[in-house]
C-alpha cells in the first residue's frame, strides 16, 4: 500500500477580521508581498516581492545560515508591471546551491531604500526516501480569510514543507486598480515568505489574459521545462511545471486553457504534449518515484448526482474529453485530460474550484471500478483518486452528508 502523507483541506473556524487593517497602511517604496517557490529541485529558492514605487536602485538577497551573518546575496531581475490604474516593480532572484535540508535566513531591499525583516525558510530534504507533507487547498480569499491563522500556526510549527494553491486567488487580483491582490499578497506574506508557495489558475485568474497572476508569481518548475537554460525570467511558467518532491512527481497545470480560448488554442495542445512527456519520463522513474500526483484547479468530477455544481457537467466536459474548436463541423482538438491521466497510471488529482472538500473512491468514465473481493479501494487503485479541495474559503457551502457517492 502506498503510503503518502496529504495534510487535512482548512476548514475555516473563526475570523480573523484585524489584518485588513495593517495590510493597507504599506508605504509605496516598501519591500514588500515577500514570497518563495521551488527551484529546479532542493538546491534552489526563487524570492519574489514588490515595490509600488521605484527604488532607483537593483533588488537584492541578502542570506545566509545564520540570521545575524547574511553573508551571501543575490541581486534581482526587476521587471516593472502596468494594466491601467494596476502598477508596481516586481523582483525575483535565484538563489542556487543551497544545501538540502537546511534552515536558511534572508531579507530583500537595497541600500539605496530600506530592508525587509530577515525571512527564514527550509530547503526540502534531497532523494526520494521521505514522506513529504503538504498543506493543498483552492479558493482563498481576501475578504473571508478564516482558515489563515490556523494554516499560520501550521506553518510557524514546521507542519508542511510546501503549500500548493490550486487556484483562485484574492477575488480578484486585479481589482481596484490591483490593490486588491497588493493586499492578498501582504495577508499572504506570513507564510508565503517562509515556506515554497506555489500556484496554479483558476478561472478567477482570467482577468487581463492572466496578466496579474503572471506578474505576481514565480514558478519555473524541474529540470525537463523546455526553457530550463535560459534566464529566470525566460524560464517562468506559472501555468504548468513539474516537481520531483521525495517519492512523488508531482504536475501542476492549467484547467483553465479550456475555457479561455478566445487568447487562442494552441496553449491547449502545447500543455497536453508536454503533459504526455511528462508522464512518459515519470514512468520511466517509477521505481524512484512510485507516486504521480496532479494538480489543477477545476475538478472533473462533482460531489453526487443533482447537487449544485454537478447540474453544471457540461463545465467538465473540455477538460475530461477535449474541446471543439469548429462547432459546425464538429472537429476536435482530442486534447481531453481524463483518458491521458488514467493510461499513464496517475495515482491522484487534486483540485479546487467548488468550496467544499470530497473525496472519491477511484473512477474513470464516471465508473468506480473495483477487483475482485476487494477490501480497500485506495490500496494500489485501478483508476485516479480525485480529491476536491477548494474551502480554504472565499465564503461557505453547506451540504447535507450524502447517503451514496462515486
């Protein structure tokens, strides 16, 4: 039986209403929505953060194993971002030969403005023979932020080693002239700042051709992105990557390329190709990495039959089977995800979307299939385990606990 660990989806509790209020007195020339993600593998952190104004002056990380002695430092690629009233300076840096394991401390600024406070992060273990934890959640928000404090607590104790949030984000980042995601990515900063915070789309993410995520996110994935040579900003790809975490590969991609095609068709088959490498590659590994997880935002199955999202099964249907791109001839592209995933053996998808967590049994084609005299569906399944995990919350759904389910 495999045996990896999934931490529980947050479920909020109480509000936590005070952090409204700091968020918004940011001083325009402050470094600022401090963050981090993975690198190519344990060896690399990508920091990201932003200023409002100009700095006249390059970013830089200052960092080091010792919280009083930042003797190493890195300076930032700054790339200046602009949509209407929306505008600010991001910063990113590559921090590479870190030594796996290891808590490292760091601060971003420059001379020529100010600091930040000294940011502290652990660099993953190295191989495969760990059990990895993960905090995996959709659907945060800014204006009903509940389960924040609890996952703060989490994080200060050294729960997780990576949060993943697959999508939607702030509601929206790009309203009042980006003010809104300014403010997510400060509340964010508490834990963003101090463990891999990586991301997927969500339709909420749309806005701008996804402008306001792109800017505001740094993710480059392993050493198999079709860009990996380049420079940083040439090897971003926060849509879709790949990570190889302990025994697990593990694929974040886009749902959302489905229903956004009017900025083209050709994302769609330029994800599926590299989707299909991937799980080529990740089952050549299978021996160091027996499990393949995926990660999007929209789920391709709902809770049970008749219930709110699951009236809305055509929303499934491009992901799962594939789009159609001429209606009147009814030509297809064929880039469905549902049949790929199941040939390619992969163990579990997690998604987000629907504010409320649910767990299947393994299915594919809307069938729960089972071996003779089975005990336990979950050991070594036949099809994907598919787990809906968006209540981290924007705001609650209560449902009535099903008497029957897939």
């Amino acid at each position: 039986m495999r045996n990896f660990h999934i931490s529980r989806s947050f479920v909020a509790f109480t509000l936590f209403s005070t952090i409204l209020v700091a968020i918004n007195n940011a001083n325009a020339s402050e470094h600022q929505q401090v963050h981090i993600a993975l690198g190519t593998d344990e060896t690399e952190m990508v920091i990201t953060w932003a200023t409002i104004e100009s700095i006249d002056d390059h970013g830089v990380v200052n960092f080091g194993t010792s919280s009083d002695n930042l003797t190493d430092s890195v300076t930032a690629v700054t790339t200046y971002f602009e949509d209407d009233d929306a505008y600010w300076y991001n910063y990113r840096a590559l921090l590479t030969g870190l030594k796996p394991s290891t808590t490292y401390y760091y601060r971003v600024g420059s001379k020529a403005s100010s600091w930040s406070k000294v940011f502290q992060f652990k660099t993953l273990n190295s191989g495969n023979k760990w059990l990895p934890s993960f905090a995996i959640y959709g659907d945060l928000g800014i204006e009903n932020e509940r389960s924040l404090p609890y996952l703060t607590k989490d994080v200060e104790k050294g729960m997780y080693d990576v949060i993943f949030h697959i999508g939607d984000m702030a509601y929206d980042l790009y309203e009042y002239g980006g003010s809104r995601g300014n403010n997510f990515m400060r509340m964010l900063e508490p834990i963003a700042a101090r463990m891999p915070y990586m991301t997927t789309t969500g339709n909420h993410e749309k806005a701008k051709n996804f402008s306001h995520y792109d800017a505001r996110f740094s993710m480059i994935g392993d050493r198999h992105q079709p860009n990996y040579s380049a420079d940083l900003t040439d090897r971003l790809n926060n849509h879709f990557y790949s990570l190889d975490i302990g025994p697990a590969h593990i694929i974040i991609f886009s749902t959302e390329f489905y229903y956004y095609t009017r900025w083209g068709w050709e994302q769609i088959r330029w994800q599926y190709r590299w989707l299909e490498d991937e799980l080529i590659r990740a089952n050549q590994n299978r021996k160091e990495r027996p499990w393949i997880i995926v990660m999007g935002h929209r789920p391709f199955y709902c809770l049970v039959a008749g219930d709110k999202c699951n009236r809305k099964t055509l929303e499934r249907g491009p992901i799962k089977n594939g789009v159609h791109y001429d209606k009147t001839k009814k030509s297809q592209l064929n880039y469905g995800l549902e049949d790929l995933f199941y040939k390619y053996g992969v163990d579990l998808q997690l998604y987000g979307h629907e504010h409320f967590f649910v767990r299947f049994y393994p299915v594919h084609k809307n069938v729960s299939p089972s071996r003779p005299k089975e005990t336990n569906p979950y050991e070594d399944p036949v099809a994907p385990v598919f787990i809906t995990t968006g209540n981290a919350v924007r705001y609650f759904i209560y449902y009535i606990q099903p008497t029957n389910s897939l």
